[in-house]
C-alpha cells in the first residue's frame, strides 16, 4: 500500500479569512502610511508633493515634535511603572475571602468599565482650579492647591493621574485571577516553612505570576502609548504643548491642520515604537517568565 503525498489545504483555507482581514486592515495600512509619509498632502487643493524623507527630517528637528515624543514617553513610563505596582500591592491585599474584600474588588475595577470619556469630563470637575474636589481637600489639609490640568508643570501629571486610576481595576482583577491559579500546597508549605508574608509575595507568587505580570506589562505599555482620549477631553495637549502626547499630535496634524504627510509620518512613528517596545519587552522577560 503506498501512502498518499497529498497536501492537505483544509487548514489553510481555515484560517483565510483570519489571514485576509490582517493584510486589509493591518497590512496594507502600515504600506500605506509608509507611501503617504513620502508626500507632502494638501487635501484642500488636492495636491500631493513627493518630497522623499523630508518629512521624516522636519520632524527630527521639530522642538515640539521632540517635546510630543519626550511627553509621550514620559507618560507611559510613570502610567506603566506606578500603575503596576500599585495594581500588584493591592491585590495581594485584596485577595482574601469574605464579602468585604469582594465588594472592594467590584468597586476598585469599576472604573475600568466606564469609558473613558466620562471618567475625563469627571476628573475635569475634580481637577478645577477653583472649584475642584482635589483642592478643596488640599485646602482642608492646609496644603497648597495646584492648577493641575490648567499649569504645563501639572498638566501631565494630571494625566498620569489618570490614566492610573482608570487602569487599576483592570490590573488588580488580572493579578487577582492569576492568583487563584497558583497551587494551594505551595503556598501552604510555605507558610509551614514559617515563610514571612513579604518572602511569599517576592518568592513564590511573583515567580509564578510572571506570565501573567508578562502580559499586563505588555497591554499597558501598549495602551499607554496610544492614549488620546484624556488628552482631548481635559488639555487638548496644553498648556503650551506640555502634555501632548503622539497620538493626539496626529490627530491635529492630520485633521485640524490637514498636513497628511507629516501625520502619517508620526503614526509609522508610533507603530515603529510600539513595535520596537514589544519586541524588545518579549526578549528582555521571556527568560523570566515561568509556566507552571
């Protein structure tokens, strides 16, 4: 009996559609921008310019490009870093039975559910100079207020703010739900072995936590790197540019003031950063990172 050498294409055409809408709606775009990002558009008179890398050059000695992409990563570094550790901590408090804790959870992810527009135009009320709930309590305190969205020494700040208080619920839920996997008799002998609560935390759930930790770090350094609704709602990337981040100087650039070349040329920017983060956020960890 001989065996058939047929190729089976069964599978192939399984994942067609799958394959086809990642070339239409991810592949193409980005060959696109790149095509566009050579060109200098003028979508009123309809004119485009080739003009080479030029764009690219403008942008590199542009000051408030460079202040964009410093403000850009400024934000998800101090988002990411703050978000995380704090999302871990408190989930290692909240981990515990009874209903007080659950409906601790329940409201600290809350925030995570509401988009993130209404959660601005809140923040923007409680961030008023005059008026804000933020002030009021600094003033009750007998501390000094601050301008926060209305200063370009707090405007960022403010953002970061936040984004943190936006992202926790989602983090601490994620922490949480790996938690529960981690197996029972390791965390049992260790507390035979007389193992204090600090030693258990670095020792045993941080280690295996790390896929988990993997992919939070991942979702947030991508997240934060693409943010745009805060900064439309409560700076609109002011005062004086101080908090403008890339992805909303790419929406002015491209549809306030119709320069689709440059604009196309900061988002290949983007993509080429958030590209090179994840890359190099999956080489750096993947040793670290431990499957039980």
């Amino acid at each position: 009996m001989t065996r058939s050498h047929r190729i089976d294409y069964r599978p192939f055409l399984y994942i067609l559609p799958a394959l086809i809408g990642c070339l239409v709606f991810t592949v193409y775009p980005v060959i696109y921008l790149f095509y566009l990002s050579l060109y200098k558009v003028d979508l009123l008179s309809n004119t485009w310019k080739f003009v080479d890398v030029q764009n690219y050059l403008s942008l590199a000695q542009s000051q408030d490009f460079l202040q964009v992409l410093r403000n850009s990563f400024f934000y998800s570094f101090f988002t990411v870093s703050i978000s995380c550790t704090l999302s871990l901590v408190l989930a290692v408090l909240l981990n515990r039975p009874g209903k007080l804790h659950q409906f601790v959870q329940t409201a600290v992810f809350t925030p995570h559910i509401i988009p993130l527009v209404s959660i601005s135009l809140l923040w923007m009320w409680m961030m008023d100079k005059d008026y804000g709930l933020l002030n009021m309590i600094l003033q009750s305190l007998h501390l000094p207020t601050l301008l926060w969205i209305d200063s370009p020494a707090t405007s960022l700040m403010s953002l970061i703010l936040v984004a943190i208080w936006k992202s926790l619920g989602f983090n601490i839920l994620l922490i949480i739900a790996g938690m529960h996997a981690i197996p029972i008799p390791v965390l049992e002998a260790a507390r035979l072995d007389s193992a204090n609560p600090i030693r258990i935390v670095t020792k045993i759930i941080i280690p295996l936590l790390s896929p988990t930790l993997f992919f939070m770090l991942t979702v947030n350094i991508i997240s934060s790197l693409q943010v745009f609704d805060s900064v439309k709602v409560l700076t609109s990337g002011g005062p004086a540019n101080s908090s403008n981040v890339l992805v909303y100087w790419i929406y002015q650039t491209g549809f306030e003031f119709y320069k689709f070349g440059e604009a196309s040329t900061g988002a290949l920017i983007l993509f080429v950063i958030v590209s090179i983060v994840t890359i190099a956020n999956f080489l750096i960890l993947r040793s670290r990172v431990h499957y039980h």
